[in-house]
C-alpha cells in the first residue's frame, strides 16, 4: 500500500474559524503557514511561505477551536493532502492546500517553545560548606 506523509509545524496565523453544518455538525478551519527553505552557499535560507488550510469536523471541530487560537504553535502529521486552484474576484489564479484533520489521520499537537539555554550556577566553597554534609553523614 503506498502513502504519503507530510509533516508540518508552524504558528496559526489566525484565529480558527467554527461554524456549523445544516445537520448540526461543526466544521473548523486553521490556517497554517510553513516556511519554505532552501540550502544557498551551505547556509539554510527561508525563501517563502506555504500556506496550509486544516480543516476539521465534528468533536474535533469543536476540541480544536476551543484549544487552539492565533499564534499557537502546532505540530501536524497527516496523509490527507489536497491541491485546490481557484481565481478571485480579481481574476487572480490561486492554490490552496488544505489536509483533512480527522482522529487518527492527522494529530494536531501543541508542542513547547525552546527555551535558552542558561549556565547553572558555580556554587562558591562557603555556600556548598553551609549547605552540605557534616562528618556525621558520611556513611563510614
């Protein structure tokens, strides 16, 4: 059986939109850019955006509106990748990608920020001296 998966992670670029079907059932669309990258003289260089349109249905519709807002950071795993083109009111001819969020097709994960690094402090023999062991804990 051959599959395709795609891998994306980014921040919401807006908040998610919620509405609801004629038969009740909720729909929730994300939107979610991804910077494209290529390598140019060995360095990494961000050279433009994707943007992605995840769509959700039902419960999850629901879960992810009230957990996700502009600015969180999403991980996305999903195998359901569609290529819509369309033009504006403009005349201008667009593509939208847009992957189906269902339970267990596609997991949308909040994942932390990195932190900075930060040295651990050198304790100086004074502090470590009023702090530590005395005679009477050393085992022998």
């Amino acid at each position: 059986m051959d599959m395709e998966m795609h891998i994306l992670q980014g921040n919401l670029a807006k908040d998610p939109e919620v509405r609801k079907l004629q038969n009740g059932d909720s729909i929730c669309k994300l939107r979610l850019p991804v910077g494209i990258y290529r390598a140019e003289n060995g360095e990494r260089k961000k050279v433009g955006t994707n943007y992605y349109t995840l769509t959700a249905f039902k419960e999850y519709a629901d879960f992810l509106a009230s957990a996700l807002h502009k600015g969180s950071p999403v991980k996305v795993y999903g195998t359901n990748l569609s290529v819509r083109t369309y033009k504006t009111q403009d005349g201008e001819t667009r593509t939208d990608l847009e992957i189906v969020v269902n339970n267990g097709d596609v997991t949308v994960v909040q994942y932390a920020p990195r932190r900075p690094k930060t040295e651990p402090k050198q304790e100086t023999f004074e502090e470590v001296a009023q702090g530590g062991e005395t005679d009477a804990d050393i085992p022998f």
